[in-house]
C-alpha cells in the first residue's frame, strides 16, 4: 500500500494511456520500384514506417487490410520483413486485395490457423478486436454468420470493457460515391450491434483511402488515408492530392481519442 497517498486521500494514479496506430491500404509489391496509380507504394509504406519511428513510440499497430496489391506470397513475405521488430505488436486483417490463405501462411505466429483472419487482444480497460471482411474474387466485403457469433461471443463476455473494432470494409458510405457501393454487403448485422451494445465504442475501417468520421448510435465509424494514395469523392476527382497517412487512438482508461497523421508533404502524387 502507498501510505503516502493513503494518509493524504490522493486517487491512485491513472494507468499511463496506451497507443493503437492504425495503418491501411499499403498495396504494395514485392517489387519495391513497382508502381500503382504512378505512386511507388512501398515505398510510401517504408516511409510511414520511418516517420512513425521518428515521431512516437507506440504499444500496437493495426493493419486494416489491402496490403499487397498483387496478392502474391512474396509480398506479404516483403512486408513482414518491413514490419521488423514491430512484428510482436502487430495485428492484421485482409482486405480485398489480399489472398487469406498466402496472408495466413506469411504470418501464421499473427493469425488464427482456419477460418476467418480475426484477431482479439486487450489494451488497458479495452478488447481490441479484428473482424475479417474478405470474400475472394470481388471488391465489396461480407461479415458471415459464424464471424457476427463470434463478435457476439467477444461483446458478450466481459460487460465492462469498452470494444474498438477493425475491418477493411466500412459498414457506412463514407463519400466516396463510386466506392461507397462497393463496401460492406448487408451492414444492418453488424450497425444494429455497434447501436445495441454500448460495449462497442468504435469502429476504424480502410478500403476508402479517406478520412471519415460518423455515430451509429453511441459508437463512431472512422475511416483512415492510405500509407499509398487517397481517393477523392467523386469518380471525375479520383484522387485527393494528400500525403499519406496514418490513425492514432490514444485510450486513456475507458475513454479514447483518435486523430489523423499524414506526412508532411506529398512527394509522390497520384494519376490515372
Ligand atoms: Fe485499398
């Protein structure tokens, strides 16, 4: 016992916040010179990498899906040998462009051995959980029933501790009309959960190369810039000329903050 803060009625100290940095739609290649849309995106990956060692520490980092662009085994091998020493921190789930199965084998010591590529650890107060959208062959996402029992399972358990989720694929347009069609098939499942559970307190998804923010019911759906290029709203403007960027959630006890990072400057712009 502290007798200090016992004799003079002080509160404990607060546990010191922790740091989820979330980072999405890397495309890369396993080829660094490759390019996509003109941007040489692993390249753009290695450099967020970089500024985030030069900014701020951190206790984990989300990979929320599109990671290699050609889907190859060779690529995810490339991107654990990026991720380094950050390996142990790092959590992932696929998005459209990636193949499960090449994913699952790459980083098997990451991810479940069957089955959908989710992922569920504790930060402080908080369940931190990977939901896995990926249907082969299309561009759109599905959550299918065995994963929302599992979701249910996850919200059931422990009622006290507050849930942030990722997916690739957002359940709400998000303003990128073109892309908006092509995003999460049948959300109402997962929407009536985030609104039902008060348990679940966020919701941070990929796949529209943006930033975003909005409620379902007491929960926020953010979505997060590419590491590579960002996508502008309308087909016409397909592209925003931002620099690449990244989601920090900082918890602090039961309560979060999130907020964008970018690069500071735009070295290599996109085009059609
Ligand atoms: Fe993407």
């Amino acid at each position: 016992m502290d007798l200090d803060a016992a004799g003079s009625g002080a509160n404990p100290p607060a546990p010191a916040p922790l740091t989820i940095l979330q980072l999405s739609d890397l495309h890369i290649f396993a080829v660094a010179s490759e390019r996509l849309a003109e941007v040489p995106t692993t390249r753009t990956f290695a450099e967020v990498l970089a500024f985030i060692d030069a900014q701020e520490p951190f206790d984990h980092l989300v990979l929320t899906g599109d990671l290699a662009q050609d889907e190859a085994l060779s690529t995810y091998e490339r991107l654990r040998e990026m991720l380094g020493p950050r390996l142990d921190r790092t959590w992932l789930v696929p998005g459209n462009h990636d193949d499960r199965e090449h994913l699952r084998r790459v980083f098997a010591d990451r991810a479940p051995a069957t089955g959908p590529l989710t992922f569920a650890f504790d930060a402080g107060e908080w369940r931190v959980l990977g939901l896995d959208t990926h249907v082969p062959g299309q561009v759109s996402g599905r959550l299918d029933p065995d994963q929302l029992g599992w979701l249910d399972a996850e919200l059931g358990a422990e009622p006290a501790r507050p849930c942030l989720a990722f997916c690739h694929h957002p359940p709400v347009p998000c303003g990128v009309n073109w892309l908006d069609r092509l995003s999460l098939e049948d959300p109402y499942p997962l929407l009536a959960r985030m609104r039902d559970n008060a348990r679940f307190r966020a919701l941070a998804c990929g796949h529209v190369h943006r930033e975003s923010e909005c409620r379902v019911g007491g929960a926020r759906v953010y979505t997060t810039p590419s590491t590579a290029f960002q996508f502008g709203d309308r087909r016409d403007t397909r592209y925003d000329l931002l620099p690449p960027g990244y989601r920090r959630f900082t918890l602090y006890g039961d309560e979060f903050t999130s907020e964008v990072i970018r690069l500071p400057e735009l070295r290599f712009p996109p085009r059609l």
